[in-house]
C-alpha cells in the first residue's frame, strides 16, 4: 500500500465536503466551501500516480474550477459512463456539468483570479430544481438512467437521467434529514438513510418502502453533516454509516436475503461519516485450489475520529487501518473503477491517496465475470440492459458477418485513435498559446458607411459545445491551434472581397467598354456543361447590369455553374412612402444609384375588389406621414378590426401594397454563357434604328462567339434584364414582357405579357423564372411550353416586414428557390400548392441537434449540391455560437432526428440526389445506434414497396419503385448493413432481407 497526502488539492483552506473518481481514472472532482459560493474542481490524476508528472511544470494539476453554485457543494458523483458530472449543495440545487468539445486554457472566474487557468471547459446543462432544503447526496443508477438525490427536505427524488430534469418520484417516506443513497448493483433497489434513525430501502419497479430497519440507529445522533452508505458489488450486502451496537459507533451491515443486520463492522471510536464500496469483485482460492473460488468485496470506511480503515468481507478483522489521517472528520471515500486506487477527502480541506496491490486486495474479477455471476444469482445483469443488447445469440449469418465487419472497424478505430499509455502526460497550455484562443484577431474588423459613421463586425471568439464523454486524460491536450484563427480570417476576407465586388457593380460602363469585355476575355474555355441550379446574387438595390466588374463577377462565381446567372439585381420591399428615419436607414446600408439612370420606381398596388379594402388602403397611406412606432401600431389594430368586420376583406386583401424594384432600361446589357464547351457574350443594345414614320425603335439582341457575331434578334421595347443558360436566352423588356430565344436564335413563343415589369430574371437548362415588381413569381418551362409556377405570390412571407430577397435560384426539379436576406429559403411546390421552407434562420433544431453536417461549407460557391449550398450562405459561426448557450443534451436526440429528416424532405423538395442519399444513409445511421426500429421499420417498408410488384409503380397503393435517381430497393440494400450494426435490430434485418431475397427471385 502505497499513502499520498498532495497538498496542492485543496479549496483554500475550506472544507471538502465530496470526492468522486472518474470511470476512466484519469481526472477527479471534488466538491466544497468556495468563497461565498459553492465550488467544484477538477484536477488531474497523473501527478498523483507519478512523482514524475507532479514535478513536471507542463503537466496540468487543477484541470477546471466551476463556481456556479450559490452556497456550498455537499457531494459530486459521476455518471457511470464518464459524461456527466453532478453536483449537489446547499443552495438546494443540483447541477449536471458536461465537458466541452473546445478544449482549451481559460482563466477562472473566481475572485482576484489566482493566476489558475481552466484547462478543459465544463458546463452546467441541467440544473434540477425540485429539492426545497440542501441537497446532500447524491447516487447515478447502475445503468445510468436515473439519478438519485437525498435532501434536507425529508425527501428523495429519482431524476430522469435520459430527459433532465424531468422527474420520476418524488420518495416522501422519510420523517427526517435525509443524507445518504445507493443503488442495488442490478437496478432492482435503492437504499437511503436520514437522521430519523431508519434506513429504507425502496423498489424501483413501483417506488415503494421493501423494508425499513430501525433498531441499530436508535441510539444515534444526528452528530453527522452526511451518512454515506453504500450496497457490495455483488448485491448481497447494504453497509450503512453511523449505527450503534452496545453503544459503540459501527457500520451495520444489512443482508440483502431477509433484510437482517446481524453483522457490523466494528472498531472506529466514532461516529461513521462514508461508506464506499470498491467496485470490483475480488476471488481467492479455497483451501488452495484453483479450481473452487470464494468471491468477496472490498470496502472502505471513512469516520469522524479522522481513521480510515479497509475491510475484505473474507476477513474477520480489518485489512489495514489509518489513523490521524486528517486534522478534521473524513467526509467521503471514492474508489477508481480499476479496484486498487482510492481518494479521500476531510473537513479540513485535504484528500488522501492510496494505491493498493493485488496482493493485498487479490485478483479482481473481469466485468464479464461479474456479469456473469449477477445472471448466475440475480438473472439479470446491469450491463446487459445498459449495452442495448436484448438477445446475445446472433440467429442469421448474414447478421453474424455484419456485426465482425462492425467489431473490426471498431477495433481499428480504437487502435488508431488510442493514446499511447507511455506518451507523457498532458501539457498545459502557456500563456503564449492562450493568446491564438483568447484573440483570434489580431485586431477588430471595422468598415465605414458613407456618413462615416464605423460599424464593427462581431466575431465569435471560440466555439463551445459539449462533447458526448470526456478523453481519457493520458495522451496529449488538444491544444488551441492557428487553424481556427486562419478559417475564420479566410470567411472574412471572403466576405471583404465579395462586398467590393458588390459595391463595384454600380459603376455604370459604356457601350465602349462592353466591347472591350467582349474581346479580351474569350481565352479560357470550360468543359464542365453539367447542368446544375443557378444562383443569382443580389448585391443592392438598383444595379446595371453589365460592366467589366459585372463580368468579373460572372468569372468568380459560375466556376461551379453550368449556365448563366441573370442580371445582378437587388430585391427590396418598398413601403409606399417610409419615415424618414426608415429612409435614412436605408440610405446609409445601401449605395446610391447614379441619378441620371435611375429613376424612382412606381408603387404597384393590388387593390381588392371591396370598397373596405379600398378605405383600407387609403388610411394607410395617410398614416405613412405619422411616426413609425404610431404607423405600426394602428396598422395592427385596422387589421384587427377589418378582421373582425368582414372576413372576405382578409382573404381579398392577402396581397398588400408591394413593391419589388425593377431594373430600369440600360444602354447596354451583357451576359457571359458557357454552351456546348464555347464561351458566347449575348448582349443587347439600344437602340438599332427608329422608324421615321411611328417614331418606334427596335433594339438589337447579339450574342457573340470566339469574337465573332453569332446571330442577331430584334425585339421591339428596350431590355431591363438579361438572362441564359446552355439552352434559352430570355429578355424582359420595359413594357412588361418576356421574350425567349433558343441558344441559335430561333423565338420559341411570342412575348410573354406579366401583370408588372420583372425584378428579377432566372435562367436554368429549359426553365425561365420571373419575379415581378408586385411580388408574383412565374417559372416556365420552355422546352414544353407549360407553365410551372403561375404568378404566386411572395406576399406570405414579405409584406409586412423588412425582409428582402438576396438570392434566387431553379431547383433541378424547375421550382423557384427564394433566399431571403434573413438567410431563409423558400420554395414553391405545385403538387401541395404551398411555399415550402428549406431553410430557416439559427434554424432551433440545428441548434439543438448533435450532428454537425460535414457537407457544410464556409464558401457556399464550393458546396456540393442545392442544400449544402442554401445552408452554406447561413452564419455558420453564429449557429455554433448560439448552441453555447441553447444546447440541451437531454432533447438533443429528438432534435437531431427532427432535424435529418427536415434535411431528408428538402433534398426531396430540391430533387437534389446526390444530397438525399447522403441525409439517408446518415439518418439510417443515427437510428440504427439510437435503435428506433419503429422509424426503421417505417423507411424500409417504403423502400420495399409492395411485394408483388418488382419494377413498376403502384397506382393503387401511390408506390414509386424510384425516389429521384435512385432505385427504393436498392437503397434498402445499402441500409440493411447500417441495420446490422445493432444486434438489437437483428429481427428487423431478418425480415426484410429475407423479403428482398424473395423479390429477386
């Protein structure tokens, strides 16, 4: 036995009151007295293992200090499986602390600082409130689905541990302070303690009393600020904390078989404070042989006569006893999971260590054999019910070769990612590191608006999330690297460079220039004719279409884009006649146009056919000359009343007072399309010739090819947006129509006629899109004449608010896509006649869920397919940032699921293919190990389709043997291995494998 007193662990000289070793062994917490609060800490294990590591400067000692707690901490506890950490005080709360996943050096909070540095950041995600006295102990269940809690209140409450802080019960059978808990080792009870001189011991079937024992307490006092007891490893014995027996002070011992207290641990000359059993079972031969074993258990007492003494229920007599081990009482025992370390702490602030041999505590048994010995005596074993697993016989071969693929893979993942056990020990981060996580930049980002006014752009500092288990604390530190330093440098000087870009393309260029364009940039030709949805890009209110900045725009952004972009142009939602304090707002975000080209664009109003709505519309305008907040406010209250009035001036007026800008007519327009491997200039220009008869002129289309004039067209209104593909080429004139060419020049159909001029013009494969100046949305597709999408109405989501469309976009499927400039996403589907959400701003199930889509993108330009592009264009940074604060582990699951299968109905929306098969193979994945099988039944029953039917769909039935590209049943053979993976899912694997083995027969 080896004895270690470390004085470097202490809370400043107050007391501490808990301590608790982690299941891995690499870290323990301790909890106590802090200054006028209550105070937790984390420290490191190796310095205390290795004399070595204790004087290494670089090896960390105090990994984390949380000072959350309003009054003092009476007990931490880990959780079985390593990932929480809960604590209990006398400010009647319980908090549930979580690791990080940014590790890095932060100082602490405490006062005057102390110079410590946090090492590993813990949060607090839970705090459970229920408790109306200090909370004393505390006791995580064998499988780690309940938490126990013992209070001053008298009371005992059981926590859901799965759905924090829901409660399961609330135990009210004690008449006094209760101080201690514990758990059967198979989860069949629950014991507890308190100082009306009973311990209970309750079932965890129907929370009822089993037994309650009196007699050894009636002679105790309630001299003890905690009773500690404990339950063997091997179920057979409860040990409780301060009995009484001949009027000496023992540890009763309670027999599991009747409830009897016929035994006690004797010899400590007071009051017992901690009982602790080691959780490992120990075996020793009987009468020498090796084939007959005894099993016995090993366990620790701590009292107030500041002795600790070491018990083997095999002897009579103590194994080892310490005296004047502390200046004050011995308040808590803690063993590590592997049976041979032990912690304890006193009143008077210091701990102790022991390091045990197997010579002296014998040969431990394995967590199988121990397994193994509860289903021998209990039938049940914990272990079983926490591994999910509820059948160890694998019934079919296919199964049994998935499960060694998936223990194979796992094992080389865990072989790889293992830290060397002879590496040193972790190093603390200096201050000179700390540096690159506390200053990411080295100095602030600042722009300056035209009235010189600077505007700061706020950067997240470091991204703080919880982490799923805590690392075993013997490889080295993740440190803070540059990394995230230069990703975040690299987002902003993208941003930088597409702001100059933006505020570039209002120079207005001449016909001189566009010729100039024409000539000197048809060099590179591109060979990638794939056909994919475009994005048109939005930078302000009014721009000109094409310049030489435009172009260079074009050259940036469609590397990734098969066809042309339309005509940048700005969408904005104008009110009839804003405040000028609006106005001035709108003035200083937004470049001016240049005045000569660019006059004030007309208000177009939808008036309802009711003389309500009509009256209605002119009180507006009258009140457009009132204050904003006034404005506002009697707006609301007229809708009301028309609402209550008359319910068809709601439904008539649904439409209200919209006004998109429109281009205005240019000199000269300009548009670059890569198209059958050839760089083509399709321009338009103003005006050709007039006819000195009617005064008219008729404008010119040219598209030019390898510097030549490829065809020519004439329409007869001047042009306010151009835009092409590989297939069309269409133009929206100022008389509000739209004329459309095929790429050779041949009019496919007579010029369109819309109820107001177009604002935004879209292009993509055969597909036109029109969003027109009164807020109407058209896509037509041309190779079939038909129309898609027939003048709905964006109204639902703009009127009323100050939201404007930033991009646009034709979905393979040739819906629109609406992107907001609150990053929201919209698209129109014809089947269900609704506008569809894709994305939502600081979408709350993202912030939630616990998966981070690895397809995401800082530069949407680089992202792979429709969604990963709309979610790309999003706040990255700022989503991380909220889940610091908004993550909430115990609905993380429901979040997450919720939020795979929005991905999985967007894909579908967006028809992108690529996207839906990664979202399913990785929803599949996540419910397999989660083990939903009724959601995994559900998804591979409509990949299975109707048995009898092979190939073709089901009319009756609604049943498509194809979903996008790709074949149902074949995707059912991909995910059927994912099944696999979980043997508890074996029966559904069965089932279905063997279906698809008779449909392809």
């Amino acid at each position: 036995m080896r004895l270690l007193k470390p004085n470097w662990v202490s809370h400043d000289g107050k007391p501490i009151f808990s301590i608790d070793i982690h299941p891995d062994g690499s870290r323990f917490a301790v909890g106590g007295q802090g200054d006028e609060c209550g105070k937790v800490s984390i420290w490191n294990m190796a310095p205390i293992k290795n004399e070595e590591d204790e004087m290494n400067e670089n090896v960390p000692k105090l990994l984390c200090q949380m000072d959350n707690h309003l009054a003092c901490v009476n007990c931490v506890r880990w959780s079985g499986n390593g990932k929480y950490l809960a604590s209990g005080g006398d400010d009647n709360l319980i908090m549930i602390w979580q690791m990080a996943r940014y590790l890095g050096a932060m100082p602490t909070f405490e006062s005057g600082g102390g110079g410590k540095l946090n090492i590993e950041q813990w949060r607090c995600v839970h705090t459970l409130r229920q408790h109306s006295g200090d909370v004393l102990d505390l006791a995580w269940s064998p499988d780690d689905s309940f938490l126990a809690s013992g209070s001053v209140d008298n009371t005992v409450t059981i926590w859901n541990a799965q759905k924090f802080p829901e409660v399961i019960q609330i135990i009210k059978g004690h008449t006094g302070l209760v101080k201690g808990v514990t758990w059967d080792p198979v989860g069949k009870y629950l014991a507890s303690q308190s100082d009306d001189k009973t311990l209970r011991v309750w079932r965890t079937t129907d929370w009822q009393q089993e037994t309650s024992v009196t007699e050894p307490f009636l002679e105790c006092s309630g001299t003890t600020h905690v009773l500690r007891l404990s339950w063997s490893p091997d179920g057979h014995y409860v040990v409780s904390a301060h009995a009484m027996n001949n009027s000496g002070p023992v540890a009763k011992i309670l027999e599991r078989d009747g409830w009897k207290t016929k035994m006690d641990f004797v010899g400590h000359r007071k009051a017992i404070t901690c009982v602790r059993f080691n959780p490992k079972l120990f075996v020793k031969k009987v009468n020498g042989d090796s084939t007959r074993l005894k099993q016995y258990s090993c366990c620790a007492i701590g009292c107030r006569d500041r002795s600790l003494s070491i018990w083997l229920t095999s002897l009579k007599r103590p194994l080892v006893v310490v005296h004047d081990l502390f200046n004050h009482s011995i308040m808590d025992v803690s063993w590590s999971q592997s049976g041979f370390e032990l912690l304890v702490c006193s009143w008077d602030g210091s701990i102790a260590y022991a390091n045990f041999t197997s010579e002296e505590l014998g040969k431990a048994m394995s967590q199988e054999e121990k397994d193994k010995f509860h289903k021998q005596v209990y039938g049940i074993s914990i272990s079983s019910s926490r591994s999910k697993f509820t059948s160890s016989i694998i019934e079919n071969p296919e199964m049994l070769k998935i499960q060694q693929r998936h223990i194979m893979k796992q094992q080389t993942l865990a072989s790889t990612n293992k830290p060397d056990s002879n590496s040193s020990p972790c190093k603390m981060v200096r201050p000179s590191s700390l540096s690159l996580g506390l200053n990411i930049l080295e100095q602030q980002r600042e722009t300056r608006t035209k009235d010189g006014r600077r505007r700061i752009t706020p950067v997240l500092v470091a991204q703080m999330d919880v982490n799923d288990t805590p690392q075993p604390f013997g490889g080295s530190v993740q440190q803070i690297t540059p990394s995230a330093s230069q990703s975040l440098s690299n987002v902003l000087k993208e941003s930088t460079e597409l702001n100059k870009i933006r505020t570039t393309t209002q120079v207005t260029e001449t016909k001189t220039t566009l010729i100039r364009v024409c000539t000197t940039t048809q060099v590179t030709l591109q060979s990638d004719v794939k056909t994919q949805a475009t994005h048109s890009f939005i930078p302000s209110v009014y721009t000109n279409s094409c310049s030489t900045t435009l172009h260079r725009v074009y050259t940036t952004t469609q590397a990734t884009h098969s066809s042309g972009i339309n005509t940048t142009t700005q969408i904005t939602l104008h009110r009839p006649k804003p405040s000028e304090k609006a106005q001035d707002k709108i003035d200083t975000l937004t470049p001016k146009p240049t005045v000569a080209s660019r006059p004030s664009p007309a208000v177009t109003t939808v008036t309802p056919p009711s003389p309500v709505a009509t009256t209605t519309a002119v009180k507006r305008k009258a009140d457009t000359q009132t204050s904003g907040t006034k404005r506002a406010r009697k707006e609301r209250d007229r809708d009301e009343h028309d609402a209550d009035v008359n319910m068809t001036v709601v439904s008539s007026a649904t439409r209200h007072t919209v006004c998109i800008p429109s281009p205005a007519p240019e000199r000269t327009l300009s548009l670059e399309v890569r198209a059958h491997q050839i760089r083509m200039y399709v321009s338009y220009v103003v005006p050709s010739f007039i006819n000195i008869f009617t005064a008219s002129s008729v404008h010119v289309l040219k598209c030019i090819s390898a510097g030549k004039a490829s065809w020519e067209a004439m329409i007869t209104s001047p042009g306010i947006a151009l835009a092409g593909s590989r297939n069309i080429v269409c133009v929206a004139c100022a008389n509000k129509s739209l004329c459309v060419f095929s790429f050779s020049g041949r009019r496919l159909q007579p010029p369109l006629m819309l109820e107001s001029c177009a604002s935004v013009l879209q292009a993509s494969g055969h597909h036109v899109l029109v969003v027109t100046s009164s807020g109407g949305v058209y896509v037509w597709d041309t190779k079939s004449s038909s129309v898609v999408v027939k003048n709905e109405s964006l109204c639902s989501f703009l009127a009323g608010s100050d939201v404007t469309i930033a991009r646009t976009s034709i979905s393979e499927r040739g819906y629109p896509v609406l992107t907001l400039s609150n990053q929201a996403s919209y698209s129109f589907e014809p089947c269900v006649g609704a506008w569809i959400q894709l994305v939502r701003a600081e979408d709350p199930l993202l912030l939630n869920a616990d998966y981070q889509a690895s397809m995401f993108r800082q530069d949407p330009f680089c992202a792979r397919g429709p969604l990963a592009q709309l979610q790309g264009h999003s706040t990255r940074l700022a989503r991380q940032g909220g889940r610091m604060f908004r993550s909430n582990p115990s609905k993380q699951q429901t979040a997450t699921m919720s939020h795979l299968e929005n991905q999985l109905s967007v894909c579908l929306t967006l028809g992108s293919a690529d996207e839906y098969h990664f979202w399913l193979l990785t929803y599949v994945r996540y419910l397999a190990q989660a083990g939903c099988e009724s959601r995994l039944r559900e998804i591979c029953e409509d990949l299975l389709g109707p048995p009898h039917r092979s190939n073709v769909s089901d009319k009756r039935t609604g049943w498509n043997p194809k979903v996008l590209s790709f074949k149902r049943r074949d995707l059912l053979v991909e995910i059927l291995p994912i099944i696999g993976t979980n043997i508890r899912l074996q029966r559904l694997f069965t089932e279905f494998k063997d279906q698809l083995d008779v449909v392809a027969r």
